[in-house]
C-alpha cells in the first residue's frame, strides 16, 4: 500500500475509457475520499477537471488523521467509469494533529 505523509497534497490523475475501450471524456468527474479527522469518518468530494489526455485533481491531507484513506473516482455523463484505492497516511510525533 502506497504510504503519504500527512499534511500532504494528494494528486489523483486518471483517464476515461468508454466500454469499447476507446477514449472517453466525461462531461465531469469527481473524486471521494473518505478518511477520519479527528476520529470521525468524514468524506470529501474533490472536482477533476482535464489536463490534456488525463483528468487531475488534488485533495489535502491536512485535515485527516493518520491511518487508511480510501478514494474513489468516478465520472458523470452516458458512461459510470470509476476507479478506487486506497492509501496509508502516516505521521510521527513532531506531525501536529489535524487542525
């Protein structure tokens, strides 16, 4: 599992493929990322938009604890493409707690 400090950004770029496996671009796509934060699960949701052939977008890690976050990308329009995973947030003594 991919390991990222916390307090990070937190890049997310994927591409959209129709079921054919032809390109695809989706009129918007959005990323959930659930975490806790202060030891409450919370979830935010983070707009993507286009950069050339990928979609990309950024969410900060300065609010969640440190432990397992799960993400999951998926796009509006005639094709649902998703994607999902997940990640460790790790942090050591000197990290201040999320604000």
């Amino acid at each position: 599992m991919q390991i990222v400090v916390r307090g990070a950004d937190v890049g997310f770029s994927t591409s959209f493929a129709d079921p054919t496996g032809a390109a695809y671009t989706p009129p918007s796509a959005t990323i959930r990322v659930t975490y806790t934060s202060k030891g409450v699960l919370t979830t935010d949701t983070v707009p993507m938009s286009p950069s050339g052939a990928a979609w990309v977008g950024v969410w900060s890690s300065v609010n969640a604890d440190a432990g397992q976050v799960d993400w999951f990308i998926s796009t509006g329009g005639a094709y649902e493409s998703v994607d999902e995973g997940s990640f460790n947030l790790v942090k050591n003594r000197a990290n201040p707690a999320p604000l």
